[in-house]
C-alpha cells in the first residue's frame, strides 16, 4: 500500500465534510495574550513568602518535575497522514500520582500546560488528595475531525505516551475538548499494551470513564457540584439568600451547565449564558434543563431559540447576583470587571479565568471571588473516588459519592477560611497558602533524595 506524505496537524481545518463534526473556534481571551504561568507562579510566589516556605521548596515547585511532548502520525478519513503533538506536564508527585486532564485544543501550549499542572498540584493538596499533579493534551481542534478520525488520534495519542502513564504513577482524566468517550478509547488502548495478568489490574489508568466502563456515579457533575457546594458554603457565611437570585455563565459546557441545573434547585435563575458561538439573555430565566440538552445535542448554545442574542460586552453588564465563568483562561479582564452589574459573587468554574488586573477590579469593587483551585476541585477529588473504587473492584452509589464529596468540600472551604482568618490575605492565597503548608510539611519530612 502506498502511504500518503506525513503533515503537520494545523491549528485549525477548513474541513468542511458530512463525516466532521461542526467546526467550533472558541473565543479568544480578551486583550493580548496573558502569561498564565507566570502568573500562576506570582501566587505561588506570594503565598511562599506568607508562609515562610524555604527557599529550595519554592524552587522545586516553580518548575515541572517532566516534560513529555510527543510527535505521533495519525491517518486521516481521506487517507492521508497527519503529524499531532502532544503534551503530558507531570508537575509534582511528591503527594503521590501524578493526576490531571487531558485537554484537546487548537491554542494549547507548553506554558499553559505547565501552568495547568502545578494548578492541579495545589488542587490535590488543598483537598488533602494523595495525589500529584499533571495536565497534557493535543494541540488541534477535535471539533474539525470525525469521530473516527478522534479515536485514532486519542489512541494513538496514548499509545505514544507508553509507560509515562500507568495507574500508580499518572492518572489522565478528561478535560476541556475530551470525555468519558475519550478516557474509554484510553483505558482500552492501554489496557490492550500491558501483560494480559494485569489488564483488569490496569483500569484505573484514566478516571472520568463511562460508569459501565469502570467510571464512577457522580463524575460528570463532580466539578459543577463542587462550584456550588462552595457557593452554598460562601451564601451560609454572609446570609445570602440563594433563592430568587439570578446568575450568569460564561461556558455552557460541563461545568458551567451542571452548576446552572444544581443551582436552579435552590431558587436560582440563569438569566446570561455564553460560550465560543456567542451570548444569549433570558430575563425570565432558561430552562437550564432544556439548554443543557440543546447543548449536548448541537454542541453549543447556537441557535437555542429561548434567548436573546447579546454582544459579549452586553452579557457582561446584564443585571445578575452570582457570576460563574465556567469557560476559557483570562476571560475576565479589567474591562469585564468593570462591566459586571450587581454581581456580589465570581465563583471560578473554569481554571484561571480572572487576570491579576481583573480580580484587583473585582476587589477594589467589593466583589467577592471563589478561586478556582478550591472552588472547581469537585472534579479531581470525585476522580480519586474513581481511582479508589477501581482499585477495590468496588462500586458506590451516587448518594455514598455526593456525601463524600460534600465532606471534602466542606473541610477545604473551613481550612482556607482559617487560613485566610489568621493570615489577613485573600482567599485565593489562602487557598495556595493551605496546599503549600501540606507540601512544605511532607517536603521537610521526607528531605531531599540522595
């Protein structure tokens, strides 16, 4: 057979065939291109100093422990072959695997991946994981190939990856353009390239599986549960009564939908959602029910008839109580702080979505924010559930899971409100300030190897 020339995978495809899915470009982040990673490593820096970290602990976090870029062919529906590369940033496993997403997207980027995975680090150790952080993913858009095409290129992607991953040693799990589908397609690949004693042994590889594939109930939610049990936590604080309150969401997808539907229990309206199509209002109120399956049917908001269609300044100046970005980094400049109206609450959905500059604003306004290493952790602590339940053979109920991570939300919620309490800081230092104190603590036990 005769192979077609091998090609540089491109950022975006002007595919346009029956057999891809529906081309969707997200929106770009306000302004220039923030530096993410440094600015992950200015919290790490501040919280440091407020802690007292030693000097060498500090440099040890700075940086990723490995760094695996990967360069595999993957051929293509028409029969060409096409080069993907892909990242695994395994950050620190001092606490133990290295656990975080795997993200398919067009912008992905070395930096942003290691920014992703020291967040992960922080995550696992605020939650009292014991776990490590990671993040990797592809960079192309997954919404420019076929179905087929995107199994090929997950197994291929995790074939590549060989023993750089492994159920006791990095733990992938999905991730913004990724699914249950997508870990399936990862768990099997992997388990068809270990000995045949130990495939069983082997499933907890990946963790945001199909429940009838070794998934746990309770994990598509996790991350949006986690949201809200925090602004539940945060309304019980300053008695703030959830109910009639009205909401926005920038991002509709996983997280942002599930915390619409969770809060819409409590007496809350979504009145503004949006996300890389455009923006749409209801001053009535969605059906969040009804767009979440709109949405998981046409891939975005794009066309849902129930709404009206908003410029992105105009969603940001819609009159709302409670706002959860729930899409992209650096969304929330200091324009869009400034926009927001009678917003008394930004809970992060999405990791690094407010700038420094932005959330300066958003204080300077009064406006209290949920930051993301606490607020989404919903989803990495219902992972370990996962992880724990495969390495059982166990399965529990979706009841057992909630109270379990309910627990475990409320737990980190009153460490990181005594730390901030004591310490006199914000709440996302404190929260990098509690993650800090267990690393340094485990750091300064177990010394520095030889």
């Amino acid at each position: 057979m005769t192979q077609s020339a091998v090609t540089d995978a491109p950022s975006s495809s002007s595919e346009t065939s029956s057999t891809k899915r529906s081309s969707r470009r997200p929106s770009a982040p306000p302004g220039e291109r923030h530096q993410f990673f440094r600015v992950i490593q200015g919290y790490l820096d501040d919280a440091a100093k407020l802690i007292e970290m030693p000097e060498y602990i500090r440099t040890i976090l700075r940086q990723p422990k490995n760094e695996i870029i990967v360069n595999f062919p993957v051929q293509m529906d028409n029969g060409e072959y096409r080069l993907f590369k892909g990242y695994r940033i395994q950050h620190s496993n001092i606490l133990g695997p290295y656990k975080g997403g795997m993200r398919y997207h067009e912008n992905a980027s070395l930096d942003d991946f290691k920014a992703l995975g020291a967040m992960m680090t922080w995550k696992c150790a605020l939650m009292d994981l014991p776990l490590g952080g990671a993040k990797g993913g592809i960079k192309f858009n997954p919404y420019q190939v076929s179905r087929a095409e995107l199994q090929r290129i997950t197994r291929r992607f995790f074939h590549s990856l060989g023993g750089n991953i492994g159920p006791d040693y990095d733990i992938p799990a999905p991730d913004m353009g990724t699914s249950g589908q997508t870990m399936a397609w990862a768990m099997d690949t992997y388990m068809n390239t270990v000995g045949m004693v130990s495939k069983q042994a082997v499933m907890g590889v990946v963790t945001g599986k199909p429940v009838t594939s070794g998934g746990t109930h309770g994990r598509v939610k996790a991350t949006g549960q986690g949201v809200v049990h925090c602004i539940r936590f945060w309304a019980d604080r300053n008695r703030f009564d959830l109910h009639g309150k009205k909401l926005i969401v920038q991002g509709f997808g996983n997280v942002g939908s599930h915390t619409a539907v969770l809060l819409s229990h409590m007496g809350v309206s979504t009145v503004g959602v949006g996300d890389h199509t455009g923006y749409l209002y209801n001053p009535e109120g969605f059906n969040v029910y009804r767009l979440q399956e709109y949405v998981a049917a046409n891939g975005s908001i794009a066309g849902y008839p129930n709404g009206h269609a908003v410029t992105r300044e105009e969603f940001f100046n819609i009159q709302a109580d409670i706002f959860v970005p729930a899409a992209l980094e650096n969304q929330v400049d200091v324009a869009e702080a400034n926009a927001l109206n009678g917003i008394r609450l930004v809970a992060e959905g999405a990791n690094g979505p407010c700038t420094v500059a932005g959330e300066k604003v958003l204080r300077d306004r009064g406006i209290e924010v949920l930051p993301d290493v606490l607020a989404n952790a919903g989803g990495v602590t219902v992972s370990y559930y996962e992880w724990v339940q495969n390495r059982r053979s166990e399965q529990w109920t979706l009841e057992e899971v909630d109270t379990r991570l309910e627990g475990a939300m409320r737990d980190a919620y009153r460490r990181v409100e005594e730390f901030e309490r004591v310490h006199n800081c914000g709440m996302r230092l404190a929260c990098y300030g509690v993650a800090l104190q267990r690393l340094q603590k485990v750091y300064e036990e177990r010394e520095i190897f030889p």
